[in-house]
C-alpha cells in the first residue's frame, strides 16, 4: 500500500527550473503529480499555504535543493533545526518563517534537501538519478529510511 493510500498528505516541491540543481523540486513534481498530491511551488513556496491549508494534510513533504555540505546528490531529512544553517534554494522567504507559518495548520512536516552540485545550466546528472531514487522512495512509502542530517 503506497504512501498515498495511508495518510493524507501534500508534497511541496520547490525549486527553480532554469537553476542547474535548483530544478530538483520542480523534476520531482512532475514525477509524482499522477499519484499524489503535489505542489510545483517553483520559487514562491510562500503563495501556495493557502492550497496547502485547504487540502488539511497530516503530513506535509516539502523537497528542495539544499547545501548540506555533503557529496552532490546525497538525500537527508532535514531538521526543523538544521534549517536556519544552510542554503535552501533560492526562494524569496527563509524557509524557516514558511515552516514556522505552517506548522499552525501542518502538525507533521518534513523536509528533504536533495545536495546540489550546480545551480545554473540544466540539472545535473547525478542529482537527477537521486530524484529518480526519491521518487522510488516516495513511491514504495519508505521515506523513513532516508538518513537524517546531523
């Protein structure tokens, strides 16, 4: 049984598609769009609460592009913590004030930084083949494998 059949939830994927890495959020979108709900926010995360407010999810997925520090490609969860100290994409709020903003109405949130290895050009090939891997992931509910960040 997929993740979709066991809880309502919402994917938030963010990104920019003319950003080298950043395209992640938005390459996954259209990945998972026939099988789940999800969100291409683009670079304005912060427009879609409103859609996010009135699905009622109890858990919120939020992808990004994130500089972890960690070999290119490298997938983690990202905790609330952690998000304060390193580059998520290229948005215009922190995504902190969004995550603070949207654990009023969202009490499961997570959040999976996809590691960049460019942020121009087209996406690159090994960032890509990790999208594919967390589609997969997303697709066989087995998100709670993906390492932490720490």
């Amino acid at each position: 049984m997929g993740l979709k059949l066991l809880m309502n939830i919402v994917i938030l994927c963010i990104g920019n598609i003319d950003g080298g890495d950043d395209a992640v959020g938005p390459y996954i979108a259209e990945k998972l769009k026939n099988n789940f709900t999800v969100i291409n926010a683009g670079t304005v995360p912060e427009n879609y609460t409103s859609i996010i407010k009135k699905h009622n999810p109890q858990k919120l997925i939020i992808i990004d592009a994130v500089d972890m520090n960690l070999d290119h490609g490298e997938i983690r969860i990202v905790p609330k913590e952690k998000i304060g100290k390193m580059t998520i994409s290229t948005h215009g709020i922190p995504i902190s004030v969004l995550i603070g903003y949207l654990e009023q109405y969202v009490d499961n949130i997570s959040i999976i930084g996809i590691q960049t290895k460019v942020m121009s050009g087209k996406i690159s090939e090994i960032v890509k083949k990790s999208a594919d891997n967390l589609v997969k992931i997303i697709h066989d509910n087995k998100i709670d494998t993906i390492e932490k960040l720490i």
